[in-house]
C-alpha cells in the first residue's frame, strides 16, 4: 500500500518536466498513457491515482512530494482548522 499523498502540482509537473527537457509526448509514452490524458494532468483537469503519481516521480527522478500539493484532510479543506487543532 502506497503512503497517502496529496493531489498532483500541474506547475510543479510542467516546469519539472520542462527543466529535464521532456517533451509531453514523450512522458506520456514512458508512461504508457494517453498524451491526451497526461496532457490533462498537466492542465489540472485531471488527477492521477497514487500509484501513477509515483510512477511519474519515478520517470522525473524526484519524490512524489515535488510534484503534489500537500495532503489536505476533510476538515483543513473546508476551513475548520482551528490554532488548537
């Protein structure tokens, strides 16, 4: 079981990708995706399981945490947090 990880960064994905000098393309087929459907990762329409996440961290070379957003719980996201939480 994967450790529980927040949604994907598209900036952080694009300019990560970008910096390595991969073009969407070619991501989407070391992945062997859809480029249409990576595409939409990368324009935050879509969000990938955990388990893709980290298999694009793995193809990138870095840890699923540089390309997501922290973890959010139900509570934090709908502004419930308190100081004494």
């Amino acid at each position: 079981m994967l450790p529980r990880m927040g949604s994907l960064n598209p900036v952080a994905l694009r300019t990560i990708r970008e910096l390595l000098g991969i073009k969407k393309v070619e991501m989407a087929r070391r992945l062997a995706i859809n480029h249409g459907v990576y595409g939409r990762f990368e324009a935050g329409t879509r969000n990938p399981s955990p388990e893709t996440i980290t298999r694009i961290a793995l193809q990138l070379g870095v840890e699923p945490g540089a390309i997501t957003c922290p973890h959010r719980t139900e509570r934090e996201q709908h502004g419930h947090l308190s100081a004494a939480s």
